[in-house]
C-alpha cells in the first residue's frame, strides 16, 4: 500500500489517496488521530472518480462520527482495465434499459457475478493493509453496493461485524442463497420509488436474509435521493455495532 | 376536560388521568413545565390498563425529547361500554384465526371501520381540550395504532403534521384509498416476522400513501418485539417535524 496525495478538511478529516498494487483507493481518517478507530468500507457502484463527492460526504460523516473510512475502485471501473464479459453484459445491459425490456437474469449475473468474484478478495486485501496502519482498527463495518459484493464479503470475512446495505442493484439470482448464510447485524436501505431499481426483488432479498439483526429503512426521492437523516442513521446502526 | 388524579415520576414526568365525557384517558407533562409543547397523541389498539406499561413508557421517553403526550381509551374497550358489532365481529375474527383460516375481509370491515368512525371525533374532541391547557401546544403527532384511526386523523385533521403509524393491524379495504389522501409526512414501523400481521398488505398500504416523505421501518423480533432504538427514531423524526 504505496499513498500517492494526501489533503486535509477544515472539519479535521485528513483525506490520503493510495494504490494497493494496481487498486486504487482513499482513506479517510482524523487528522489527529489518537486510538485506532473502527474502520468503515465505503462500497460503490465503481467508478471512483465519478462517485466522489458522494463518497466524500459519506466518509467524512463517518469521520466525524468517530470512524475510519476508506473505498477501493472497482475491477473494470474508472482507470482499471476494462473486461470484455462486463463491458458486453454492461451493453447488454443498457439495451434491455433502453427498450424498455424486462433485464434478463443472465444478463445480471454475467454483469455482477465475476465483478463480485474478483472485486471481494481485492476488498479483502484492502483490508489487510488498512488495519495494519496504527490509526485504524477493527471491527469492520461495509456501507453501500454493490449489494452483491456487500453480502459476499459479509459471509466470508470475519472481520466485517456489520453492513449497511443499498438495495438499489440487479440481483443475480445466486444472492438469495448467500444472503440466507448472512449472520451479521444488517441495515438496508431501499428507495421505495427508483424506478431503476426491481422492489420486489430487494424486497425479497431482504426476507432472505438469515440474520436475526436485520432492518429496513424505505425512502422516497428516487435513486440518488436518499434523504440526508439516513446518513445519521446509518451511523447510529454502525455505533451500536462497531463501538 | 376532569383530571381525575396525578403522579409524579422520577424523571420529571407528571402523568395526569383525566375524563372527557364518558372517556377515559391520560395525560403526560414536564412537571416543570414552561413554554407549550408539542402535543404527540400515542395511539393504541384499544384497552388502555393492558396497554398501560408501554403506553406509559412511549410517552415518558415523548416527554424526554420535549414533547407532551396523551392517550385516551378507544370505543368498547377497557371500562367503556361494548359495541355488539364489534364484539361479534372480534368472535368472528378469534374464530378465524383460531381455525387458521384467512380473515375475511368482511369481518375486519365490520371490525374496524365503526370503530375508527367512532373513534376519530373523539380524539378530535380530546385535542380540543388538550390544547386549551396552557402547557400543551401544537403542531400535533398522532403516533401508533390502530392505523385506520391514524390514517383517518391524519386526513381529517388538519392540527396533525406528522404521524408514526404501525403497521401491524388488519387493514380494511376502505384504508388504501384513504391512504392516498394523506399528505402529511409518514414514519411507518413494520415487524416484519410478525405471523398476525398481513406483510403484504402492509407494504402495499405504504405504496398507496400519497405523501412524498414517508418513510418505512421494518424490523424483526415479532408483533411486540419493535427494537428499543425505534423510539429513538420516532422521536427523531418528530423532532423533525413538529419543532
């Protein structure tokens, strides 16, 4: 892990770039740090660049809540080589989208199965080299999408103690049987009126869950309308679980 | 408006018992009280000595957030004189449920829609008094069940700004159009393992609400096992509204 720039808030966030190999990724934590805080993952569509005054406002709301965040791009997003299997189920994608169609379900798992296959130990390695820096700490909460490598990284890192889940993706088929293995305390959140988004799907997705621990937060204001008091509750959930 | 006795609790929670008319009901102020307060009416399913240990702790933790809070005993429950509708149509109902056979959608028409025609001038009737006391002030949340009464409240009465609705009684057919109606901002809770509780129709009864801020909370832990962190959320989203 090799940090590249590095800039500070006038909120006391100290914002690093880094790359971990050919990945790469920001940290955020406070800039007078003392004890490790708890570390946040902050997951995303991919795409780094395009997403970051998003990913910003969230990392730096985890800041000041007493964490540590950080996010890492994703395979075949923004600088990273592209793959022939996504860029075609991406195509695939947008022409079911634009006419209209229903997006059929091997069109998602060409799309999101080998994503989540490469990008979870990536993820992982992140993971690794985060928390062996002095001003980070465990346990591990994950926040955001994609949803699918949110569920695999909950069932097959025990470092992770709780997710905040965006349920606002295509679900390949395979993730009903992984959420059923999800133990963890979860946080869903879902805009109820994204027209991009299938309902009943996220709906369903989340009854599959196995957890005991689970809660569904529905919001109006469309897919990037997440009203900003989710934003604190959020925190609130990753408080009771990370703290 | 007869206040009928008092008591103090530790936490500086006067609870007053009043009657209005023929109407039981409760009364909950700081005991040091100085400018008016909010008003937030706790809702119930009717049977306030049954109800009383939650209701009574609802309503402390209003009063803790800055809030007054009061109650009042529904139609035919609790001391008040019996409705032979209602009572053969909760026969009918203990019947069904009983036997595991689906409700009748009849049978909860003849069960809830008299009482929430009923029921609904009379907590017009209480928040007319009520808010000729000097320590209670307006806006007004209308929090809990029987959501019938809360959607009708929310519709007919303009003094209500918000309301925290559970969603966990049967649901008469009547209620869906009504729900379009309601404009005012909407917190509803959900159980979402709760074997009495229609799920689906809970959730196409949030689809129907008409307002655009109406937010869904849908947890785990059966009909009464709502998270504790709930109440901090209710009060969160009436401080929101109503200060």
């Amino acid at each position: 892990m090799r940090f590249t720039s590095e800039q500070r808030f006038d909120d006391g966030v100290l914002e690093r770039e880094f790359t971990l190999g050919e990945i790469p990724g920001i940290l955020w934590t406070p800039a007078s740090a003392s004890a490790p805080a708890p570390l946040i993952l902050i997951g995303h569509p991919g795409g780094l660049h395009r997403m970051r005054p998003r990913l910003v406002a969230r990392a730096r709301h985890s800041v000041a809540d007493g964490f540590t965040a950080a996010t890492i791009e994703l395979p075949g997003s923004g600088d990273r080589p592209r793959s022939a299997i996504a860029e075609q189920a991406r195509a695939d994608l947008r022409r079911a989208l634009e006419a209209g169609e229903p997006v059929e379900e091997e069109i998602v798992d060409r799309l999101v199965l080998p994503l989540a296959e490469k990008a979870v130990p990536e993820w992982q390695a992140a993971l690794d080299a985060l928390l062996s820096l002095p001003e980070v700490g465990g346990p591990v909460g994950y926040s955001g999408g994609l949803i699918a490598i949110g569920v695999r990284l909950a069932i097959v890192e025990p470092r992770i103690a709780a997710a905040v889940l965006f349920a606002g993706s295509f679900v390949p088929r395979t993730l009903f049987d992984e959420a059923r293995q999800v133990t963890i305390p979860l946080h869903v959140l879902l805009q109820w009126d994204d027209e991009a988004n299938d309902r009943q799907a996220a709906l369903d997705l989340f009854d599959a869950f196995g957890t005991k621990e689970k809660t569904l937060h529905a919001n109006m204001g469309g897919h990037t309308g997440v009203p900003q008091f989710e934003g604190d509750a959020a925190a609130r959930f990753f408080t009771r679980h990370l703290r």
